[in-house]
C-alpha cells in the first residue's frame, strides 16, 4: 500500500452513488437537450416537399401501356413517371443495390454501416472510395438539392431520409428515386434517360446498358453522353470492376460488357399519334399518365406508310387514316397528318376529323335502305341511262352509260345514275335522319335540305363518322361510337340502328366483290371508294370480319389536284395499311337468317327489275297495292308459346296486280294468295316493316309495333 493510499480518504458508498447518479442525470438531461434541439432544428426543415416531387411529364400510353407521346414539364425537363415492378429491368436493379445501398430494403433511410465504411475508406487512401448516401438520402438531396457539401447539408440528408422512411414505401421510395435521379441536361429518370440514350424503354436492358445507367447520376453534367462520353464510359466501367470485386457478375462479362461503346448522341423522345395524344391531354387536363386504345405497333406501321404515301403523291398532299376494331368500337390508329410537322401539309391539322366531301362513300347506305325496304335486290336488274329528276340530271363519273345492269354491278362499279334512282325512291331526307341516328353528322350547306345530290358528295361528313357508319355492315346493322381514350367518363356506349341484318350482310357482300386496285388480292376485304366533286377529296374505306379502315387524301386547304380519283389514290393506301397491321384478313358474318340468295330468275317476279316510281304505266281498272290490315303505325298484341314465339298475324291486301310479295323487315316471308291474304310470323316484339310488292313493281309499306 502507498503513503498515497493511506492517506487518501475512503469515499463512502453512498456518496459514490450519488455521484453516479448526478453524472447520469445530467448525462440524460445533456441527450435530452441533444434531442430536443435536434428534434426542433428537424422541425424546422418544414414538412417534405414531395408534392412538388411527383409532378412528372404527362404521358399517353397505347392499350399494352407502350409510350405514345410524353410532353416536356412547364420548365423543360423531360421526367417520365417510373414503377421499378413493372417499367425496370431487374438486371440494373441489380447493379443499383450493390453499387449505391447494399442494406436498402434493411435500414431506416440511413445506414451507419456504410457510413462507417466510407470514412474509414477516405482516412486510409485520402480519397473518396464509395460513399455513404443510402439511396433515400440521395433521394432527399434531389428533393432539397444543396450546391455545396457540408457536414449540415448531409445531417439535413439524414433527417430527412429517416422522413421519408417514415411518410413512405420502400417500393415509393425507389420509384421516386428513379424519377427523379438526374442523367445530364434536361433529363431526370431512368425512364427518360433510357428512352433518349438508347431509344428504348428500360425495361429490357443489356448489361453495359445497365451499368451505364447506374454510373450517370452520381455526376450527370460530367458525365453526360453528348458532351463528355469518354468520362461516361470510364464511370461506367468503374461501376462494372465494383460488381467483379463484389461477385455480382462475372469478370468475362465485364469485359464484353466494356467493349460495348457508350452512346454519343441523344435521340429523340417518341411522338406516335401526335392528334390523339394532343387531344387526350386537352381532354383530360392534369391527369399525368393517359391511357388510349391505339396500339402502338399499328400506329407506327400506318404513320411510315401514310408518310411514305403523301411524298409519293406529290407536295402539298395530306393523308388521314383511321383504324378501328369492328366489335368494341376502339380506334387502333388514327393519322391525322403524314407529318406533324410538315406546314407545307398542314401537319398539326387532323384531317380524320376534318369536314369534307365524301364523293360516293355514301352510296352503300343508300342500297342497303333499298335493300331493306325491300323493292330491290342485289340481282336485281336497274337502268344505267340518261335521266333527269327536275333540273337535275346525274351522270356517271366517265360520261358514260352501262344500260342494263345488274344492282350488285351498279354498286361494285360505283354508278351514280342508279343509285341517284334508288336514293330518289329510299328518300333523300330518310337517308339523312337514319345516317344521323347511327352516328354520322353530316353537314348541309346552309338552308338547305337534304337532297339528291347528297348520294354523290353533296354534303359533308368527317372520315372518323364515315368510318363509324361503315361499322355498320360488318356489325350486321349496328354501328358503336368510336371510343379512343380509355376511361374518359363517355359514359355507356349502346349499339346504334343503321339497318336491318339481311340488307348489312348483303351490302357487305356486293362490297367484297368490288374490283380491287392493281396488284390488290380479290376478295379479301370489301370497300368502297369516293371522289368528291372537282378532284379536291379522294376516300377508300374498307372492312373484314375484324376492322373497318378508311383512308382519305387530299389538300387540307381544299384545293384541286388534278387526277386525285378515289380509285388510284386512296384504295392502294387501304389495301396497303390492312397489309401493315399485321393481321390476317378475317372472313364477314355469315348470312342471317332469311337472306334471301338467289339469281335473278330465281326471284320473285317484282324483284328481278327496279322501275322508277314514275315509270309505272296503268289503266284506269288498275289500282296499287294497299295494306288494309295492319294498319300504319298500330301496336298489335300477338300472343306468344311458352318458348317465346309468336303466333301468325293476318295481313290483307286490297288492289295490286298478281303475283304480290310479301316482306317482312326486307325479307321475302312469300306470296299473297287468291284471297290477297297472308299469315305472317312477326320476328319478335317491337317494331316491324311491312311490304308489298305487285308484279308491276309497285308497293305499299306499314310499320306497326308488336307486343
């Protein structure tokens, strides 16, 4: 024992203790204080600007979630919003977590491991090796970005990352992170950066694609592939010997992955469908991601040819092209413009949506309303001569005259005396109200009425109601609204009436028959072609069992071009852009039921030739047919069986020269008989056509309502 230790007083126990407990009083008061001020300073940092954080580039998406169009951010900046799941190859995934947060799924958004590890690093080789950020401190510096480094700027970092862990996901957090990320200039995002360095998404990246990527934010402007690629290059190669030392990927592929060159210039962001998309986003205002139906693949096929077609036909020519599936009513492709930024064209005008003439794409609709009335017939035989209703007098597009021919010809051959007959006999103001109630707008010029001339282009309608309307054979009847942005709030959309069954199934099948354009296969589709008056529209619209296409060309000013005929310009277009979707021409319906197929001969005697209204020649003995029973515009009340037929209804006939024919909704039902009577099986409750027909062509129609 010392004399130090001798003499030294003994402390007692209890003060010893009491010293112990001061020293740990006032060590908890020292943290206490610690936390306190630390909690108010992190107070005062203010809440988290993520708001502001999740405003990204708006973004129009085809029907598979393909990038149609993105448009820039108020100040420029192209950041295109990311789902890591869903929109990120797992291989840069990969290299991201090993490289920048080993731990990222494991801490609260700051790891003391890491941090450890870096100083440690920066004391034994004076330089930085790898750093101490997780990536939701990095992603704190992009929220709040700090021009310099200091020890507050990366203990703000740490609070605020431990914030984000709180108020956010893991899988928020690194979708956030990698929207954000910056990749030189004006771009922010993996998704944005993969798109302009390698024009793809990242969802299929290659290994030195990836390791690129990985390398770019940790000093985008340095870095950045269009002004200092050889630094970007060595970065990235950087990034590759770190997952060789780490074991992640094998020392061979790093070095295949390294003998890959590293892009040098930016390319450009994806403008597919640039009228929808500008439309969409007008629409639907401050909605960041917009879904439409069109299908990417299509619409990029029908911009090249449409593009490749207007240079073919000469300066100053515009081409629109519509695409539409034929069951749900989902434009696929729509092409305004052959180039969007073509102002000798007119570019940023869409001309599927552009009033013009429509020439004779409007004629079918006028044989299927004489189909459906029942007075005519494909194999009908109808005059092709010179005739004169009032001061007008049609003429056929070549001057000349076929004579007799048969209605299946006057059609495929686009007559217009014929059909100008028939339109004469349909109505011009019926046509008008039954084009209107299946979707087709047409436009008169003012004050005036519809009129005989509307069967030749005498009126103005737009490619996409035109493209509607011809929905209407394929669907067997029924036309639907065309539908383009995916939940729109539209609200439902129920088939709409063009025409019965029988007379859309047998003007799609005159239709397929048309002749097609040199070098075209035959019977693959059918269309129909148009040339508007003084050469200034050309049209060709077509269908199959599957879609409807219409193609129009012309001048958007509306001026002539000289030799523009629908047949030579327009249906090569349709026939090419069926080709270039990709798919298979798909077989029309099959015959309804009660489609009556037959010959001439083999029809009824005043169905194997149309006659004029006027034409009709009789003695005064002689008396036109008349529906006695039912009367026009009755409700009938039919009893039904138990299956959910009706019984037979009577109908009387008084006049009318034998044989007399009987249809019901267009469709041959048979022959009145000696008492001019007949038994007819009404089809079902509601509205039924009526008609007669004697043998000298003249007829009388009731509609009554069964029930």
């Amino acid at each position: 024992m010392s004399v130090v230790e001798t003499i030294a007083p003994t402390v007692p126990p209890k003060r010893r203790w009491r010293r112990i407990n001061l020293i740990a009083a006032v060590s908890a008061a020292m943290i206490l204080l610690l936390v306190g001020v630390f909690a108010a300073w992190a107070i005062s940092l203010g809440p988290l600007p993520l708001a502001q954080a999740r405003q990204v580039s708006t973004t129009v998406l085809d029907r598979n979630g393909k990038l149609l169009r993105a448009y820039a951010m108020a100040d420029g900046r192209w950041r295109l919003p990311v789902d890591a799941k869903k929109d990120v190859d797992p291989v840069y995934l990969k290299l991201l977590f090993a490289y920048e947060d080993k731990r990222f799924y494991s801490h609260d958004g700051v790891d003391p491991w890491a941090l450890g590890r870096a100083a440690l690093q920066l004391l034994t080789r004076d330089h930085i090796v790898s750093g101490g950020s997780t990536i939701t401190m990095q992603l704190a510096r992009l929220l709040e970005p700090r021009r310099k480094r200091s020890v507050h700027a990366k203990l703000r970092q740490m609070v605020r990352a431990i914030e984000i862990e709180h108020e956010l996901s893991k899988g928020q957090i690194l979708d956030l992170y990698l929207t954000l990320a910056p990749y030189g200039g004006n771009l922010e995002g993996i998704r944005a950066a993969s798109i302009a360095y390698f024009g793809k998404e990242p969802k299929r990246l290659t290994l030195a694609e990836a390791a690129l990527l990985v390398a770019l934010p940790q000093s985008p402007e340095n870095r950045r592939l269009d002004r200092h690629p050889h630094k970007a290059r060595l970065a990235r190669d950087r990034v590759l010997d770190r997952m060789v030392e780490d074991g992640q990927i094998s020392a061979e592929d790093a070095v295949a992955a390294k003998a890959v060159p590293v892009p040098r210039l930016r390319q450009s962001i994806p403008i597919l469908a640039p009228h929808s998309a500008d439309r969409a986003v007008s629409t639907l205002k401050g909605i960041p991601v917009i879904s439409l139906t069109l299908d990417a693949n299509v619409q990029r096929a029908i911009e090249a040819l449409a593009r490749d077609r207007a240079i073919a036909l000469g300066p100053n020519i515009s081409v629109g092209i519509l695409v539409v599936d034929n069951a749900s009513g989902d434009v696929l492709a729509r092409v305004g413009s052959p180039d969007y930024f073509d102002a000798h064209r007119a570019g940023q005008v869409d001309m599927t949506r552009a009033v013009r003439s429509p020439g004779s794409t409007l004629k079918p609709f006028i044989y299927g309303l004489a189909f459906e009335d029942g007075f005519v017939h494909p194999e009908s035989l109808i005059d092709d001569r010179p005739i004169r209703f009032g001061d007008y007098a049609p003429q056929d597009f070549d001057m000349t005259f076929q004579g007799t021919v048969p209605v299946r010809k006057a059609l495929q051959l686009s007559l217009n005396v014929p059909a100008i007959a028939l339109l004469d006999r349909v109505g011009a103001s019926r046509l008008a109200s039954r084009l209107k109630q299946a979707g087709g707008n047409l436009v008169l010029p003012k004050d005036e009425v519809p009129g005989l001339a509307m069967g030749l282009g005498g009126v103005g309608i737009t490619l996409q109601d035109l493209v509607q309307l011809y929905l209407g054979f394929p669907r067997l009847g029924t036309t639907r609204p065309l539908r383009e942005i995916v939940d729109a709030g539209d609200g439902p959309r129920d088939p709409l009436r063009l025409m019965d069954q029988a007379a859309a199934w047998q003007v799609g099948n005159v239709l397929m028959g048309t002749p097609p354009p040199e070098n075209a296969p035959q019977r693959r589709i059918a269309f129909k072609t148009g040339t508007s008056y003084g050469y200034r529209d050309a049209w060709s619209v077509g269908f199959d069992g599957r879609m409807t296409i219409g193609v129009w060309v012309g001048r958007p000013d509306g001026a002539p071009v000289p030799g523009l005929v629908g047949r030579t310009a327009a249906a090569p277009i349709l026939f090419d852009a069926f080709a270039r979707t990709g798919k298979l021409p798909m077989p029309l319906p099959r015959p309804p039921k009660g489609v009556l197929i037959a010959s001439n001969a083999g029809l009824p005697l005043p169905l194997r030739r149309f006659r004029p209204l006027g034409e009709l020649v009789r003695t005064g003995s002689e008396q036109a047919p008349h529906i006695q029973f039912p009367l026009n515009g009755s409700r009938i009340d039919v009893s039904g069986s138990s299956e959910g037929n009706f019984s037979a209804m009577p109908v009387k006939i008084a006049g009318g020269v034998p044989p007399m024919t009987m249809l019901v909704n267009g469709m041959a039902a048979g022959q009145i008989d000696s008492r001019r009577q007949r038994l007819v099986n009404p089809p079902g409750p509601g509205f039924v056509r009526l008609t007669v027909i004697d043998a000298t062509g003249a007829a009388d129609t009731v509609v009554v309502r069964i029930q």
